[in-house]
C-alpha cells in the first residue's frame, strides 16, 4: 500500500530541525520519500495543503488499564489516594475489564494524536490483546512489586506474557517494569533488574514521586531513591525513570553521561501535591527528558498535547527564567526524546526516510487557532482535539479527518465501561 500525504508543511524532528513543505510517500509501514512533488503511483492521496505535519507523540508513562479512574485524585495526596482509592477499586477489576479500559486508553490516544505509549498495569493477556486490537504502538509490561507477598507469581505473568508475544507484533516490545522501591524489597528490585539485563529490557520505575517517597527510602536505606538505585546497579542498565520529582544535585552527577531517561509528568505531580521535576537541570546535564501523562486517574487525560504546554511554563515559571526551556524543545521531548527514552529512536520520534510511518496530521487553519503566528508554539501550548485531524501508525491510517477507522463498536465499548462503573462501586 502506498500513501502520498501531499503538500503540508513537516516539522520533522530530525537533527538539521527541519520545518519545510514537503510530501511524504509512505509504503507498507516506511516512509519511503521525503521532499518536493513525488510524482509515482500511489494507492491513496491525503491532501495536507494548509495543514502540518509531525511525528506522533510518544507517551513514555501511562496506565492505559485507570481509564476509568478520571478525576479520582482530586483533594487527594500520593499515598492517600494509592492505598485508599485506586488499589482498592483495581482489587475489583478482572482482566476483561483492563482489555475493556485499555482498548478506551487507546482510542483516546488515537484521537489525540499519540502513536506510541509506555505502559505498566496488569492484567495482562487480555490488556495486550486491547494493545494489539487498537493498532498503537507500545512498550508493555506487567508492573511487578512484592509488597503483597506475590511478587513472583508477578515475575511469572510477565515472563509468559514476554515469551509468548515478544515475536508475534513488531508494534510491540517490553520493558520490565517495578513498581517503586517503596512497594518493593531490595532482594525483589535486584531479581528485577537482573530479569532485565538477562532478557535485554528497558528497566521502567516511579522515582523520587513526591516527599513521602523520600523519607520513606531514606528511613529505609539512608539514602535517596537515586543513591539506592546506584547501588542496585540500575543506573548501569537502560533505565526509564518516572516523574523523578525529588532529584537532588548530587543525585543529577550520579545520572549523567548513564543510560538513562527520564518521564516527566507534569499534571499527574500538579494533581497529587507532588512538585515539579527540575527538568530544566536534567537537561542542562544531558539527561534525556521525554514526557508522560500517568494514568488518567492522576494524569486527567492522555492527550499529550494537554501536558507539554505545562511542560514549558512551569520551568519557566518554577526557576523565574522566561529563556530556561523553548517550546521546540518540549516538542523533541514528545517525540525523538520519548523514542529515545524507549529505545526506539531508530525507529521512530522524527520523519524521515527508512522510519516507521507514525505520523499526525494538525489542521491549523481552525478559527480557534487561527492566525498561527509562531508555530512551534502554537503547538505546544495551543492545540486542541480539533486540531488533531489524521493519525497514522505504523503505515496504518487509525484516524482520518477526525474519524476513527478502528474496528470498534463505541456504543458497545461505553456500554461495557458503565458495566464496570456498576459493579465496582462508588468512585
Ligand atoms: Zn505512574
């Protein structure tokens, strides 16, 4: 199948920072041509004249499986609303249920323009079977912690759902992910890492989330959560760090020049109290930065475009300095620093000729956006669901012009979530 997209202007994301109009010929899952007038054959035209062009957004920390949880944290601390909210109403839900919330997580990724997402939840045969159905690019995993006496049964879940689809999907590829260090023991956080390094895996973990975190490991250990990991040998791993509000100076010399990202939130640390990362000092050092949203229970929602503008006001804000971070930056964040932090960027995160055809079409002639005067910024801090008109992954087009092409009955699917709402309870 080949597709031309014609004509729109291609913020490429790629090192010569490239914003120019140009087609693109997209063949099977590759784009195959960059650049002026492609004259060949093609299967299908999409005229991009007046729109623009950017890879999909990359995710790099959700939990597709808390869909349903919106607005739980409201009023609520970290610790408050895990043990008293969300662990109790997902001890309610069966796999069925996370195949159900997932598939929801994945249209809504769909309509607003991510193509590819981390995840760590459970539930997992039927939570990847959502994955697979949705078309959407993922690293995945069976979030693993020990702190209810089942952590191996966890390491088995995960290591059968690996062996048994880590071939079967090349949207698909795995990190092994614990949970924290504070729902974890340290003989359980070195089985972990060791199952990782054995199997080539991206190690994932919520870290130094907010101050409680901190007295808890330093009660603990004696030391912060970074010097713990240091010690574990996790920073001498690939290693997917999440939220990392609570990164001292001293813990930034023991990160550089490593093999290590970090996925800041912003809206699920200004949800919960948590604080506000110092990206700007991560990034200062050279530590890669990319963004998530958490699950939509903290996170509010996974329209990643709903996050990035926070992205750049609160550092500007946060360290009194309108010139610490620019609205471009934020987007490599969203894009080649997310696929970087998942070690996908050969793959994807810029266009470019030989890359997988993950690629958002923005219609940024909408009165509400209307006139565009400085375009990176516009979008970063101006786009909404109306603007996100096309959404193509992995050469699939799974949203064109605002309509979704999965093969999903919506009524069916709400029919299915209020179901859940009933049986679980109060929210
Ligand atoms: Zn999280």
């Amino acid at each position: 199948m080949k597709i031309l997209i014609k004509n729109g202007l291609v913020v490429t994301i790629n090192k010569n920072d490239e914003i120019k109009k140009m087609d693109i010929l997209i063949e099977d899952d590759e784009i195959k041509f960059l650049g002026d007038n492609y004259n060949g054959n093609v299967d299908k035209v999409i005229d991009a004249t007046n729109k623009v062009i950017l890879p999909g957004l990359i995710n790099t920390h959700t939990h597709l499986g808390m869909s349903i949880f919106r607005g739980t944290s409201d009023g609520l601390s970290l610790m408050n609303w895990l043990n008293n909210k969300i662990w109790p109403l997902e001890d309610k839900l069966t796999p069925k249920d996370v195949y159900y919330n997932n598939l929801l997580s994945c249209i809504e990724m769909i309509k607003t323009g991510t193509t590819t997402c981390c995840d760590m939840y459970f539930g997992v045969t039927e939570g990847i079977n959502a994955i697979i159905n949705s078309k959407i690019r993922c690293v995945y995993t069976r979030c693993l912690m020990d702190n209810d006496g089942l952590g191996d049964e966890k390491i088995k879940e995960f290591l059968d759902l690996y062996n048994n689809y880590k071939d079967k999907n090349p949207l698909l590829t795995f990190s092994a992910s614990v949970h924290s260090m504070y729902t974890c023991s340290y003989e359980y956080l070195k089985k972990v890492k060791k199952l990782a390094d054995e199997n080539n895996l991206l190690l994932n973990i919520h870290c130094a989330e907010n101050i409680e975190e901190i007295n808890t490991i330093k009660e603990k250990y004696n030391k912060t959560p970074i010097q713990l990991l240091d010690e574990l040998g996790y920073l001498q791993s690939k290693l997917l760090l999440a939220h990392g509000t609570y990164i001292t100076d001293e813990d930034i010399k023991l990160l550089k020049n490593k093999n290590v990202s970090i996925a800041h939130n912003p809206i699920s640390n200004l949800n919960l109290g948590c604080g506000i990362a110092p990206i700007s000092k991560f990034v200062k050092n050279n530590i890669n930065v990319s963004i998530g949203t958490d699950g939509q229970g903290s996170g509010n929602n996974l329209n990643l475009f709903n996050h990035i503008g926070y992205v750049d006001l609160l550092q500007k804000g946060f360290n009194k300095d309108a010139q610490i971070i620019e609205s471009y930056d934020v987007l490599k964040m969203a894009t080649i620093n997310g696929a970087k932090a998942l070690g996908l960027d050969n793959l994807v995160g810029s266009i470019e000729v030989g890359k997988k055809a993950d690629i958002i079409i923005l219609d940024m002639n909408n009165i509400e956006i209307f006139p565009t005067n400085n375009l990176i910024f516009d979008i970063v801090h101006n786009i909404s669901i109306n603007n996100i008109e096309t959404t193509i992954i992995n050469g699939n087009i799974l949203m064109e012009n605002h309509k979704l092409l999965l093969d999903v009955n919506i009524d069916d699917l709400k029919e299915n979530i209020n179901n859940i709402l009933k049986k679980i309870g109060e929210i």
